[in-house]
C-alpha cells in the first residue's frame, strides 16, 4: 500500500510533465492563412522586378500603348545590349563592384572595432562618444555635399573612386549596430579569460571578437553592399561623369529627346542582377545571422 500510494503521483507528476516538455521542442507549422499572406506579399515584393523585365522585352511603343503588356515579349536580349552599349556598363559594373566591395569591407571591419570598443572597453567620454555617433545619423546626408565636394576638390581627388569610397569607410549606424550586437553576444569572460592568457588585444579581436561578431558582420555587410551599389547622389556630383558606378552610368540613358524607356528598363534590370545573385549566393548565410543573432539578443 505503501509503494502505491507514492509512486502513483509521482507518475501522475511526471505523465504531467511530459507533453509539456515535447510541446515545447516540437517544430511549429503554419497554416493555410499564413501561407496565403506569405504568398501575396511575395507576389507584391516581386511585381516591380517582373514589371520592370516585361518592360525591358518590349518596345517603347508597345509600352506607351494602353493597356500596357503584362506579359514578356521578345526584345529582351536587345534591348540589353543596347543598354550596355550606350551606358557603358562594363566599365561601370567593374568601378561599382570595387566601390561597393571596398565601401563594404571597410565599414564592417571599422563598425566591428569601433562597436567592440563601445560595447565592451572602459575609456573617458564614451557615453558621450556615443550619443555623438548616433546623433550624426540625424543630420540629412545632403548637407555634407557642398563642404564634402571642397574638400576633394582641395586634395585633386575630383573625378576618382577614392572620392566616393573615403567618406564612407565609417558608418554610425554600422557603430551603432555591432554595439548593439556585442553587448549580449560577446561574453566579458571571454575577453578577460583572453588576457589572462597572454593574448594581445589584436590576437582578441582576431580571435575573439570577429567569430562572435560574424552573424552582425554579414547582415552589415549586405546592407551596406546594397547602400553603395544603389547610390546615386554622391557619385553624380564627384564623379563628373567619368569613371562612373552604375547608377550614375543608368542616368545616361535618361538623355535624349524621346527616351526609350525600354531600354531604361532594361538598364534597369542589368543593374539589379549582381544584387540578386549576391542574395542568391549569400541569403542563407544572412538569414541565418539574423536568426542567431535574434537568438542570442
């Protein structure tokens, strides 16, 4: 009597328990209406990109015709080449690829360091350093140009990739962001059990800092490739026209008496396929950052 009386609410406890600890673990799924929303919003997302190669496989005349064509036609290769011909986009997809990846390389490196030292090391003012970095992020970017432009002008850097890739080696919200970031995923031990160690401060950032940093770095990272390849305002104004991104290369198309807005269109759409592939080839990676990173926050 003795046995059964305390091993039965101790099965009752445990039979208790059980579901709720599978249900925890278990793999949530969705469900119908989730799969529809999802659906819409992608065919939302998508719309301007499919419009935009309908377009570039048409004519111009075909295109100021009402109702618009809504499905691809067969100009699309030609339209392309003249594209390309007339933009010059070999030259600008070769100039655009070393200022974004050079722009983008140089903010992660720097955002890590800097958004290492105000997260984790102890030094004067920095709250105050801080708050000075955000609050640069307020001001309109627009601003700048006019002193911006001076100051290239002074140094002969005018017409040169080194005007467009300086100015934007260091980015506050990158600082701001990595900050974020490695104050919950990087570990004060960490760092202190490093220089027990003997480890130098750049065998830490090495070592230490950058692995744990990684998931933000990517997600930086795409961000940033995306800002530079798509900017427009900057390199029109330093540039001057000659060794021009692609942006600036597109607006040549523009020019005319009666533009052809198919072969803007398909301008258009050579310049946003090396973004597509750089997602393709490097979305999981990013997600997965995102993911972890969320995890970990």
């Amino acid at each position: 009597m003795t046995t059964t009386d305390v091993t039965l609410p101790q099965a009752r406890v445990k039979g208790s328990r059980r579901p709720r600890m599978l249900g925890a673990g278990k793999q949530l799924h969705a469900g119908p209406v989730t799969y529809v929303v999802l659906a819409v919003f992608a065919l939302i997302s998508l719309a301007p990109l499919v419009w935009t190669a309908i377009a570039a496989s048409r004519t111009d005349r075909r295109l100021a015709e009402t109702p618009p064509p809504l499905w691809f036609g067969g100009n699309l290769f030609k339209n392309l080449q003249t594209a390309w011909d007339q933009a010059g986009l070999g030259t600008a997809m070769f100039n655009t690829v070393f200022v974004a990846t050079t722009i983008t390389v140089g903010t992660v490196v720097f955002s890590t360091l800097a958004g290492f030292a105000f997260a984790k090391l102890r030094f004067r003012f920095s709250s105050i350093l801080l708050l000075l970095t955000i609050g640069t992020m307020m001001i309109p970017p627009q601003l700048a140009v006019v002193p911006l432009y001076l100051w290239m002008s002074d140094l002969n850097w005018s017409n040169h990739l080194q005007t467009v890739i300086l100015p934007t080696l260091v980015s506050a919200f990158g600082t701001f962001f990595m900050r974020q970031y490695l104050v919950q995923a990087l570990p004060t031990e960490l760092i202190e059990a490093a220089r027990v160690d003997g480890a130098s401060s750049l065998r830490i950032v090495w070592h230490v800092v950058f692995p744990a940093a990684r998931p933000a770095m990517a997600v930086l990272g795409l961000l940033t490739f995306v800002m530079a390849w798509n900017d427009f305002l900057w390199p029109i104004i330093a540039l001057n026209g000659q060794n021009p991104t692609v942006q600036v290369a597109l607006n040549n198309l523009g020019t005319g008496y009666i533009p052809d807005q198919s072969v803007i269109m398909a301008g258009a759409l050579l310049g946003t396929l090396p973004l597509l592939i750089a997602f393709l080839l490097f979305g999981k990676q990013i997600v997965g950052g995102i993911m972890q990173g969320a995890v970990k926050g």
